[in-house]
C-alpha cells in the first residue's frame, strides 16, 4: 500500500506537520508530490498538498484514513517548492501550508471548477473518452473522476489533445463568451440535410447555410439573423451533430496591444563588463549574487534583456522580478518587444482568471521569461538560469503578511538549488546589499554613466522657509513657477511628484484643536475629497466629513495636508492653459487607468504629470525636461531608521525621470530641510558618500546593516492584557537569548490600537544568535498552544521592512 504524506489547509500548531494518508488504488498511478488532494479531517474534507509518497506508515492501520479526492492530475508544485516550502516555513516562523499557499495563484487558492478542454479532434481520442466530446469542447473534471476515466484522461493530457482549466466558481472571474462552430464535414452537413423530414423546413434552411459556412466558429445571434430562425432551430440542427459549442475566452489577454519588435543594442564597455561577468556566472553554474549598481539611465534593463537572450540561448528560463508599481506597460513592453511570446506577466492588475493563465504559460513550460511581482520569485519553472530582481531596494519585495519572506532571500535560495546568478540593480542599492557588495557577499557590478552619456539633469534645491519669508504663501516656488511657464512655452513636458508618505489630508477643528480620528485605530481619518468623505488606511472605516465638530461642537472645520487634488486645483489657477494629468490611488483604481493615463502623457495629450509615489519610477519620456519635487522631506521626519534612506531613494529616482534623451532635464526639489544629507547627496546623485554617511548614523544606533533586526509584536483588544503578554515575550526572549542579543521593550507600537486591537512591540538586534530561530520558534508554539486562547495575536517579523 502507498502512504502520501499530506500538508493540510490548517494553521494551527499542532497541525503544522504532515499527515499520513492511504492512497486509493485507483488513485495509486496518480498522485504525485505536489498534488492538491482533498482529505478527511476531524469531521470534514479539507484541501491538502501532498509532499511525500512512501511505502510505511507508523499510523495504525485502523486509524489510517484514505485520501478523498485528488485536485489536480499534474502537480501544481514542484519538489524544488516543497522543499523551498521548509525552508521558508523555518526562516519566516510561518505555517508550512501558507507557505505553499503562497507559492500557487488564487485560482487555486479559490473555490474553483475544473473543465476538461479539448485541443484537437474528437477522433484523436481515447475511445473511452470520445462521448464526453461530442457536443462540446468542455466537458466539467468531475465527469471523468465519475466514471472512473481519469487514467486515460491523463494520456489524453500528456499527449495534449486535452488540457485542463480551473474556472473560478465566483461568477463573472472569467469573461467567455459561447460559440458555434460548425462541423467542418461537408458531407455530414450534407447527410442531416437530406435526413431531415420535408417538414423541417427552417432546419434544412439552416443546414444549406451551414454548408457554405463549414469549419466556421460564429456567435450564435449572428446565425439567428443570417438564417432569420431561432435558437429553437440551431439546437436542433445541433442536436443532429451538425454544429456544437465551443467557449472563447475574451479579455483574457493581458497584452491589449501588439508591440514592435525592437533589437539588440550595442553594449557601451561598462555594459560590456557587466554582461559578460554574469554570462561566465551562467556559463560555468555559479550560484553568484551580482549587485548592479547603475546610475538612472544607465541603461540596466539592456544589461537583463541581453543576459535573458543568453538564458534563453542555453534553453534555461528567466525570472525576472519588478516592484508592483513600477510594472507598467512601458516596462513589461520592453520585455515583451524582445522576447515576444515567450514572455508571462503577473501583477496585482490581472484578473484572478488572467493571472492563473500567466501562471499556467509557465507552469506548462509555453513561456521562457517571466515578469513580475514579488510573488513571481515562485515562477515553476524547473530549470531556471537567470533571477534578475529590478530595483533591489524596494520595499515591497518584502510581505508584510504571513509567510513574511523577502523576495531577494528566496530568489538566491532558488539560485542555489538551480545553479544560476542572481542580479540585484538597482540606482540605489538598499544599504544592506550594498554592504554586502563590499565585503564581496555580492559582486559589485558599476554603471557610471548614463548609456547614451547623457548628463544627468541638473538639480536644484529651493528652501521653502526662505518663500515664506518672502511672503510666498503657495506651495510652488517663484522658482518652480517659472521653470513650469518655461516648459509649457517650449512645449516640453512636465513632471510634479507630491510626496506623500507618512503624509495625508487630515480634517481638524480649528477651535479645539481636534483631528477627526478612525473609532478603531489611534490614526487620523484621511480626507477624500471626491465623494468628501474620511477614511481609515488601516480598517477601512468611512464616514462623511463631519460639518461641525464632535468635541466642541464648532463648525470651523479645516482640511489640512496637500493631496494631489488640491495640487491640481492650485496648478490650474496658475496656468490655466496647461493640460493636466493627475495620476493617485484615486484616478488609477479602475482596471488599466494607469496604463492609459501614461499613454496619454507619452502620446503628449498633457504638458504636466502630477502624481505620487506611482510616477517615481519606470517613466521613460524624452519629452520630459522638468521634473519638480513639492516638497522632499515629508518622508524625512518618520519614526523609521530607514526615513534618510527612503528619502534619498525617491529623490534620486525621481530625478532620473529628466532629461533621458537629447534634450537636458531640469530638476527642482523644494524643502524645509536643505541642509540635509540626504536631501544634499541626492542633489547631486552621489550615492557612495550617501552611503558613508548613512552607514555611520547606523553604526551609531546599533540599526542594519550593522545589526540584524527582528521585531515581535502581541495585540489584544484589551490594553493591559496586550502589555502584559507583550512583557512575558520580552522575558522569554531576554532569558533565552545570548547576551549579545539586545532586547528593546516592550514599547507600543508605532500605532497603538489599530482595528481596535492594542499593540506592543519588542525589537530585537542581534549579530550572530544561532540561538535565534529556536527560540523563536518555541515561542511561537506556546503562543500557538496557550495564548491564542486568551485572543492574544503575535507576530514575529524577521528583518521587518518598517519598524
Ligand atoms: P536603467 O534601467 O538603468 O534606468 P535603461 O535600461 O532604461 O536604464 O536605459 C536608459 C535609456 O538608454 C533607454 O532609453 C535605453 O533604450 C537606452 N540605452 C540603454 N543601453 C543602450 C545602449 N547600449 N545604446 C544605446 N542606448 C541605450
Ligand atoms: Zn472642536
Ligand atoms: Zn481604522
């Protein structure tokens, strides 16, 4: 008898290990490592992946339960996953079935329903499997399962003449549209034809037109009103076998439109260079992690585009991994006019539905390229060459949920099993790489130059506090103005980036002083102007704005904070000619409205682009010759070790967004602070000093790269219960630790309630602790075994992206 050892779909402690299940002998050809399978658990059926086949069981026989159904007839994970899986369940204290879980797309997270495609003719077969197929081209999974045809459904499969697909229950998930084909066999047209009774007047009308229109796949109104008959008629004549249903997918490309071939560049020698160390890496399989560092500009994509080609070339496949928000059309463009059709994309943007199809071009090998978000890093490929992660020292390649993983951690795991390099590029490198880089952990690769040798655009800092002193009360300086009017005379194109982390539109009394705030969270409601209502960021909660004050009773009510609205409004005041482009979270919330507003500003519909963290990157304009900051230091003053170094990044890439073709860029970055560093270096694009600089205020206050930081956080609904579980972690970890192990807290949270939880924290900086991960993880189970009964919740956040 063969056992699977199964993962179910439980997070909970003692649930966390694999269970022994039977496997069925009809089942036994089947099941492979990695298939989902549904099985009996406590009282219920629950969804489970299978991650080892073996022959014994310590379980009792009697107490051995068999598995229920299997989900999937090719496994949707990879052994390189399940094992990937472990490792990440350990580094990330997560459950192992979240880990799996985040390793596949929702599609097969979801409730879904398997069908059975048929991608060649009836006749090619298994006789056992032709009936299903007679009158359409999909024929629900379960139907096979039913009667016990799953074996040759398998062969059919393998051999490609089926494929499967797994349709998303929820309704409207997958746009399809239903179809006639009709049969392309004129003789049988033909035959039914002469069949028919004299009577059948209207369907022998429709199978004479049929005949002129064999082979052909046509909406079926459109035959209503060629034949002038009715639906009635068409399922006869279908019923006959002269026509069947087929279902065409649309809007399931992602790619709206075709995009030119473009060819490859000639290399300047800092390319060169660059190339060809990662080349030798993949050449001899080095598992080498390289850190570019290239200027913006500096023509870094040409460096990943030419070593994919290379990739490609040894028959190997490329991951290629860009934050979330810099995965516009113009970037994903770039890689698909090189690569074609070889290339998936999977971002936040797709439908659940168009993102298991980009899933599913890797998982069946259609595709050699993948460009994506964080989770992309589990693209299944099986023979990867290449890991390439754009603008390394982006936050969100670090999930905030469980499993808490980095991607650039589990793309140099994959790099290891499969082999292969690992690029890091970056303008901007995270000081953490960087010093990496330094000590020869990471090879340093450097771009000096802009690749067409293009200056970088000239910068200048306007101080704000010198306008007001002037009596400039507006949020653009005299010189910003003019450098605006300039542009729009010549007719080039403007750039206006508005801040805006750690910084919203709060709504306060001015008599007393209060701030509206969320009823769950200790956070100011942010101000939505259009549909004037307050929101909470963190719970959702809304309500209108109020129009006199809940603790006084006043009706001066104030809007404070500059959103992008208020920016647009004073803009247009001031030019009043100009055409704007407003690109936030409020104009971009509709599926490809990003998309279009940047084809817009490309296709110069508009003279300024004003927007937020969402145009600091990626945008490739010639026309572009001003780029103009608000105000630069709203990001400055955070209660984050990495607020200068954010800071710094944002100005810097901002930046780049001028002057990258031949006419020169103009940047203008106004503040409260001038004097700061990382406002002064990024005037001058000087990262090396920048990073001298950055790394001595971490040497001084024990932070990363120096330290390693993790963080534990406990909430509860009630504030002293949350304290005192938070100070019996504190405790734990002080007596369990080793002394060079600093443990700072408990302290409250940066927000303290938040979702009407209240929030402790203890931060942890240690060097080196092999004692870490046990002691994490045994905290962990008697917070899974005892203090999850008193509703406490504990977090524990591994190099935790924000502290
Ligand atoms: P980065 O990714 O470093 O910001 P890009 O790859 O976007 O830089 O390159 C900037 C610009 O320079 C792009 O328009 C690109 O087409 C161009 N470019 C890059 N490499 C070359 C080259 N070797 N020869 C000519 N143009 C190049
Ligand atoms: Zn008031
Ligand atoms: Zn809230």
């Amino acid at each position: 008898m063969k056992i699977a050892e199964v993962i179910v779909d439980v997070s909970a402690y003692p649930v966390d290990r694999p269970f022994d299940y039977s496997i069925p002998e009809a089942l036994e050809e089947l099941i492979e490592c990695g298939c989902r399978v549904q099985v009996p658990f406590g009282n219920r059926n629950i969804l489970g992946f299978v991650v080892a086949i073996k022959n014994e069981t310590e379980v009792p026989l009697d107490k051995l339960k068999p598995i229920s159904t299997l989900l999937d007839i090719e496994p949707v994970l990879t052994g390189e996953m399940l094992e990937l899986a472990k490792w990440m369940k350990r580094e990330t204290i997560a459950y192992e079935i979240d880990c799996l879980q985040a390793m596949i797309p929702s599609a097969l997270r979801a409730k879904y329903e398997k069908m059975v495609l048929l991608e060649t003719d009836v006749e090619n077969l298994e006789e056992a499997l032709k009936p299903f197929f007679q009158h359409s081209t999909k024929v629900p999974y379960k139907e096979f399962e039913k009667h016990n045809l799953l074996i040759p459904l398998k062969k059919g499969l393998r051999e490609k003449h089926l494929s499967i697909e797994n349709v998303v229950k929820q309704k409207g998930q997958i746009k399809e549209i239903r179809k006639v084909k009709i049969s392309e066999d004129h003789k049988q047209l033909q035959k039914i034809h002469d069949n028919l009774s004299n009577r059948a007047k209207k369907q022998k009308q429709m199978l004479l037109w049929m005949q002129q229109h064999a082979g052909a796949i046509i909406e079926p109104e459109e035959i209503y009103k060629e034949t002038e008959s009715s639906p009635q008629v068409l399922h006869a004549v279908m019923e006959l076998g002269a026509a069947q249903f087929v279902f065409e997918e649309v809007y399931r490309n992602p790619f709206k439109k075709e995009v030119e071939k473009t060819d490859f560049l000639t290399l300047t020698d800092e390319q060169e260079k660059a190339l060809k160390a990662v080349v030798n890496a993949m050449d001899s399989h080095l598992p080498e992690t390289f850190l570019l560092h290239g200027v913006t500009g500096s023509g870094k994509t040409e460096i990943y585009l030419q070593a994919i080609q290379h990739c490609i070339q040894q028959g190997k496949e490329a991951i290629v991994l860009v934050p979330e928000i810099s995965l516009t059309p113009q970037m994903t463009n770039r890689f698909r006019s090189r690569f074609g059709e070889q290339v998936a994309v999977m971002h936040s943007g797709l439908s659940v539905g168009e993102k298991y199809d980009e899933w599913r071009k890797v998982h069946e090998k259609k595709v050699k390229v993948v460009v994506g978000a964080r989770s992309a890093v589990f693209a299944p490929f099986e023979n990867v060459g290449l890991i390439i992660l754009d603008e390394e020292h982006e936050s969100s390649y670090k999930q905030e949920d469980s499993p808490r993983y980095h991607a650039r951690d589990v793309a140099i795991w994959r790099s290891k099993y499969h082999q292969c390099p690992v690029i890091l590029g970056s303008a901007t490198p995270s000081l953490e790489s960087y010093a990496r880089a330094r000590k020869n952990v990471y090879k340093l690769l450097a771009l000096k130059e802009r690749a067409m040798k293009q200056p970088l655009p000239k910068v200048e800092i306007v101080d704000m506090r010198e306008e007001l002193k002037k009596g400039n009360r507006s949020m653009f300086s005299k010189k910003l103005v003019e450098g605006i009017k300039s542009r729009l005379e010549k007719k080039e194109q403007i750039v206006l980036f508005l801040n805006r982390r750690g910084y919203s539109s709060f709504v306060l009394c001015r008599d007393c002083g209060t701030v509206m705030q969320c009823e769950n969270c200790d956070i100011s409601l942010t101000y939505h102007r259009y549909n004037e209502r307050l929101k909470c960021h963190y719970c959702g909660f809304e309500q209108p704005v109020p129009t006199i004050c809940p603790e006084c009773g006043s009706d001066h009510i104030r809007y404070f904070g500059t959103g992008t609205q208020k920016v647009e409004e004073e803009l247009t005041k001031l030019f009043p000619e100009a055409r704007v482009l407003r690109m936030d979270v409020d104009t971009t919330k509709r599926k490809g409205s990003h998309e279009a507003i940047l084809e817009d500003f490309g296709a110069g519909k508009a003279d300024i682009l004003l927007g937020t963290q969402m145009i600091a990157k990626g945008l490739d304009f010639p026309n572009i010759t001003l780029v103009g900051v608000l105000s630069a230091d709203t990001s400055l003053h955070l209660p984050d070790f990495r607020s200068a170094e954010r800071t710094f990044q944002l100005l810097t890439q901002v930046s780049g967004r001028a002057g990258r073709a031949e006419k020169p860029g103009e940047v203008i970055i106004q503040t409260y602070t001038p004097e700061h560093y990382a406002i002064q270096f990024a005037k001058e694009q000087l990262y090396e000093p920048f990073y001298e600089r950055e790394m001595m205020m971490r040497h001084a206050a024990d932070y990363p790269p120096y330290y390693y930081i993790a963080l534990v956080q406990v909430s509860h609904e009630d504030l002293l219960v949350a304290a005192d579980y938070a100070k019996k972690c504190a405790d734990y970890l002080r007596s369990n630790l080793s002394f060079n192990a600093s443990i700072i807290g408990p302290t409250t949270a940066g927000i303290v309630r938040l979702q009407n939880r209240y929030r402790y924290q203890c931060l942890i900086k240690y060097k080196i602790e092999p004692n870490l991960i046990p002691t994490f993880l045994q905290l962990m189970k008697i917070y899974r075994t005892e203090w999850i009964k008193k509703g406490i919740v504990l977090t524990i956040d591994i190099n935790p992206s924000l502290i």
